[in-house]
C-alpha cells in the first residue's frame, strides 16, 4: 500500500482551503526527495538513526522507497486498500460505503507536480 496520503471530510477542505494545497506540496516534494536520493546512501540523519545496523537501516529504507509514489500520484488500483483501512481508525466510515471515484482525488497532486517539476 502507497505511504502517505491526506484523509480529510469534505467540509475540512471548504473550512481551510489553503490547508489540503498546502500539505500536499510538502508530501509530493519530499516524495520527490526520496527518490532522488542514490540507493544505499540515504541522509540518514544522525547515526542514532540507525540504530547500530547501517545494513539493515539501508535495506529496510530501499523497501520504504518501493512503496512510496514518485510523485503522489496513487492509482486505483491503490487507493482501493483504503477501502479496508479507513474503517480501522475511524469506526463512523463503513467501507462498503466508500464511493473512490467520489471521495478520491489526485487533482491536488497535479497541481503540485506543476509547481515542483
């Protein structure tokens, strides 16, 4: 399942319309962060960041990198897992209920792709 993604009612959006642009610049820049860094050589911040196995830490962030989008874009095909997540956290949302081609939506993503090629 992809990493990162913004879940927010639709009234969220129409209160703080600056908000949802906003954080989906910061996840598509640093998305495109993460994978302009060379394999095996992650800035992995200070060594206790590590904790004691530089091998494992690099073999477990090269897996991380595989499941994170390029560029936010997330396709059907992986949005549909929400589908059985959503649910988990938030009891009130019932996942049959879930409509994706209503509630999901990869436009702010374009725009912030526009914005940082």
């Amino acid at each position: 399942m992809p990493a990162g993604c913004l879940y927010a009612p639709v009234d969220f959006h129409s209160k703080e319309s600056g908000t949802v642009p906003s954080a989906t610049n910061a996840i598509v820049r640093a998305d495109k962060w993460i994978q302009s860094l060379l394999p095996g050589r992650p800035q992995y911040g200070p060594e206790s960041n590590l904790l004691a196995d530089k091998a494992r830490y690099l073999f477990s962030f090269n897996k991380v990198k595989e499941a994170i989008s390029p560029d936010g874009v997330i396709s059907m095909p992986a949005r549909e897992p929400r589908c059985k997540v959503i649910p988990t956290f938030n009891p009130e949302v019932k996942a049959k209920e879930i409509k994706l081609d209503l509630t999901y939506t990869n436009e702010f993503v374009k725009k912030a792709n526009a914005k940082y090629k």
